[in-house]
C-alpha cells in the first residue's frame, strides 16, 4: 500500500536527491529495498539519526520511495518499499546512483570499456531525468542520472 | 596478492575516509568487494571517472582497499579485494559506513531499538578509530565509525 502521510524535511527534494544542473559527476544515492517501511524508519531515523528529506509513490510501479539523509546535497540513502514486496526478495543493496552532467557521454564510454549494459539512456518517468542502468565488471548495478538541463 | 602501485590523489585520506573529528553524523561510504582490481579501477575510475583517493593493505587479513570518489569529502566508494577471493563470494555491496560522533552512545541505541549486533564498538585495527557493525531491519549491514577523538 502507498504511504503519503510521512513528515518530510524539505519541499523541493528533487534538485537535491538528482544533483540536478551539477557540473560535476557526483555519487548521488545507494538504494535499499526494504520490507517494512516503518521498522526501517525507525532504524535510521530514529536509530541512526538521519533526516526524512522527501519521498514520492510510482503508482504505476507499486513502490514508495524514501530519501535520507544526514544533510541536504550529501550522499542519500534511498529505500524503495515495494507494496507486494516479500523479504525472501530481498537480496542486498538494489543499486547505487551516480550523476554525470552528459549521460550519453557517460553511458557510451561505460559500453566501450566493456560495461553489460541494463537499460540504455531514456526518460523512464515523465518530469524525471534521463537515466540508465549498466553493470559494474562484478555486476553491481549502478544507475546513471543526467544531472545537466 | 597486495597490490601498493596505485597512484593516489592525496597523501593523507584517512581524514575524509574516516570522517575524522566530524561532529555531525555522515555517511562516509559503501564497500563493494571486487575480483579483480584492474578491471574495476577501468570501470570507476576511466568509466566512471572517480578519482582514487587512497588505499591500504591490511596483511593480516589480506585483503586491499581502494577508496574512490568524485570530491574529496563526499561520499566514498571503496573497493574491497581479498587475495584469495573468487567471483562466487561475491554477492551484493558488503555493508556501508556511518560516521558517528559518539560510537558507543550510537551503538546503544540502535541496540535498544532490536537491531541485531555483528560487532560490539572495539577497535579493530591499530591506529584506527572504534568501529562496530549492526544490521538494519532487513539485514543490511551497517559500519558504525567513530569520528570524534
């Protein structure tokens, strides 16, 4: 089920959580599937003393997201709950995100030194930027978000 | 076997990669293990292009590690190579790395709050801060750092 009612920190977390219009590649944020929102926000909010800084719902997808965060413009921690999700899902860290001004640049020289390629550069949700998904050479997915307009 | 031929950007990391003195919590980085350091520094470093900030071999545990980023101060990335290590141990990033002012306060309340305890707050190698290790809700294993002196 999507949870709206969280008590967030800031309004306008996109800019922050998608380094939006950074000059500089950037690691942006690791992401977590979690199985229970609650007990997690426990945990690293009130365990590990992080900050909810802004989350959304992807309706179409079935999945909340949550963004943390020690300060706004750091590395976040993004936990993703999957409405019909399981714990036997659950298998490590899903991915981790790294801004790069020119995703095209980017994700061509990753494919030229070999990268497995996941999903090619594209808007995958309206009024989000492009991104896409590659491999590491152990097969650690990393996402790539174009951070320039 | 180790490896200390690395170029590195800056002589004395252990600052940014600890965190050291830092009187706010911060997520200092995430630890990948890898099979093979040539091919990954490719993929990070010329692919993704981090810089390699620093590095250390621990020979009692015969394992070396490479912290990589985009800034020093941001978040790290840092790459785990076990001597003896074969691609089939790999499975998922290792654990990920929070900077806490005060460890044992830290650690005594994530373990109030039920998380389960790998470590107890010890120093584990000479001459480096007290760390200790718990799992989030779902398992996920969390380094706690020390970061105040």
């Amino acid at each position: 089920m999507p949870r709206k009612n969280f008590q967030c920190e800031i309004d306008d977390y996109k800019s922050w959580v998608l380094g939006l219009n950074a000059r500089q590649p950037k690691f942006l944020h690791m992401t977590l599937r979690i199985s229970d929102i609650d007990v997690s926000l426990r945990f690293y909010l009130d365990g590990l003393g992080m900050r909810l800084l802004g989350h959304f719902d992807v309706e179409e997808r079935c999945v909340t997201a949550l963004f943390l965060g020690f300060e706004i413009g750091g590395t976040a921690i993004e936990l993703t709950h999957h409405w019909d999700d399981s714990p036997s899902r659950l298998c490590g860290p899903d991915y981790f995100a790294i801004g790069v001004p020119d995703i095209h640049e980017a994700f061509a020289r990753l494919e030229a030194l070999g990268a497995e390629v996941i999903v090619r550069p594209q808007q995958v949700l309206v009024g989000w930027p492009c991104v896409a998904f590659v491999k590491d050479p152990d097969g650690y997915k990393v996402e790539l978000i174009q951070t320039r307009n």
